[in-house]
C-alpha cells in the first residue's frame, strides 16, 4: 500500500499496511490535536488509517471477514484480537457500520499551517469557521481530497475532534488530507494572506458570485457554519465574498455541499 505522501520507496511499501509514529515540526499557531487514543471503524477509514506511515496504531478488533476485506496484508505482530460482529458494535458509536473493523491508534501527528503553505499555488486551502458537525467536516475532508486540496484549516474550540465519526465521513480522507488546527482563526488567515493565497468568503449575501470572484492564483476558500455563517471578524479577514449561483427557491446549501461545488469551481477555473 502506498504511503500517505508519495515517495522513492512508495512502490516497494505498496503492500505494507503498518502505520509509524511520526510529529511534524515548525510553524507557528497550531492548536491542540485530539487527546488519547482515537478509535475508527469501517472499511475505508481503517484501510486508509494503515496505509498512513504517519499513524501509529493500537489495536485492531475485526471479524476475520473484515480483515480479508482489507486491500493487503497485515504484518504477522499486528495487534489483531478476533470479535464478533456484536461484540464490535459495542465499540462504536450506536448503530455506525463497522464492516467487521475497530482500529484504535493514535491521533495524527500535530501540523503547523506553514508546512501546508509553501506547496503547489494551484492546490486550495479550505478554512471552515465554526463548522463543528463531524459528518460535514467529514464530507468536507473527502470533497477536499478529491478536487486535490492542499488542507483544511481550522479554529481548534470551535471545530470537531478525530473521531471516528469523521473518518467514516470522510471514507479515508481524513488520512490523506492535511487537517490543520488553529486558536485564532483570524491571524492564521493573516499567514495564508501572506503567503499570497486570495481569500474568498462564501456568502449568501455577496454581489458576485464565486466564477466571477476566482482569481488565477493561490485560492483560499473560507466557509462558515450553516445559519450563522462566518463570524464578523473571520469575513474582515476575507479579500472577497461570493455567493454560489443557487436558485431562489433554495435558501442555502449544506456547507459539505457547498464546499464541494466551490471547490469543483476552482478546479475548473478559466
């Protein structure tokens, strides 16, 4: 299985499904990354977990079934204990669909917004301000990986954990994804101004809309909760606002989906 990041050696490691404990150093800001262990469940997300050489695990539980499930090997010392079906519902959220597999590992290691800065322009950052719902930031996370974001960033009090929960909606982004986490919002966008990146508020309010307000360059998308929106202070810290070119009849979208078409606008971008 390959590697999170691509690499010299990510051929010959295709199969490997074991994780290694790793930190990211430098930056400045970061916020706090969750504490104690973190316990994900189905097929995607834990597939996605052991692929990542920036996990490091625990423990598996999983059906045998589950296990075979699974896109190659597991290393012959891989804490593995064999459950029932039952018995692993017992150690997820009520009624989540653990396809025969519980992986309890580590959290992610801590990543500092410099380190997400200095990539490819082409690549954009989206900033979500108090979108706290796991399942959005989880759909977020799989939008994210699919229009080639270069991260997610956002403020620390105001945005859910890891959890499982976020990895199963996310379906193996949250491990591809650089997720990072903040205590001021508004001087981190400060640091993505000076990196060059054009911050567009999505808002239903704005004049223009989002094709008219892309510019060539290093895009920043920034969205706020559903109802709410973005905080005054975040939308001060926004170069432009732009609204999606919903119809009439619909008063807003869902932010994941929302997200989603904003970053299929990017994408595409003239």
């Amino acid at each position: 299985m390959n590697r999170a990041k691509g690499g010299p050696d990510a051929g010959r490691n295709k199969r490997a499904l074991r994780g290694r404990a790793g930190r990211m150093q430098g930056g400045r800001g970061s916020g706090r990354a969750s504490s104690g262990a973190v316990r994900l469940w189905g097929r995607h997300a834990v597939e996605a977990a052991l692929k990542n050489p920036e996990r490091q695990h625990r423990k598996l539980w999983a059906t045998r079934e589950g296990v075979a499930s699974l896109d190659g090997e597991l290393p012959s010392d891989f804490p593995v204990e064999w459950a029932q079906p039952l018995d692993l519902a017992r150690l997820v959220a009520r009624d989540a669909p653990h396809q025969g597999l519980v992986l309890e590992c580590e959290p992610l290691p801590e990543l500092f917004l410099d380190e997400v800065l200095d990539g490819d322009p082409a690549r954009p950052l989206v900033v979500l301000d108090q979108v706290t719902d796991p399942h959005n930031v989880g759909a977020i996370l799989r939008s994210a990986a699919a229009f080639n974001a270069c991260a997610i960033l956002t403020q620390d009090r105001h945005a859910p954990p890891e959890s499982g929960v976020v990895a199963k909606s996310a379906s193996g982004a949250l491990e591809v994804v650089p997720w990072v986490r903040v205590v001021n919002l508004s001087r981190a966008l400060e640091e993505v101004a000076e990196a060059g990146y054009w911050r567009i508020g999505l808002a239903g309010e704005a004049r223009d809309t989002l094709a008219e307000a892309l510019p060539a360059g290093p895009v920043a998308l920034v969205l706020g909760a559903e109802g709410e929106g973005m905080r005054h202070n975040v939308q001060q810290h926004c170069d432009a606002l732009a609204r999606l070119p919903i119809s009439e009849a619909m008063e807003s979208l869902n932010v994941s989906n929302a997200a989603a078409i904003a970053l299929y606008a990017v994408a595409t971008r003239g």
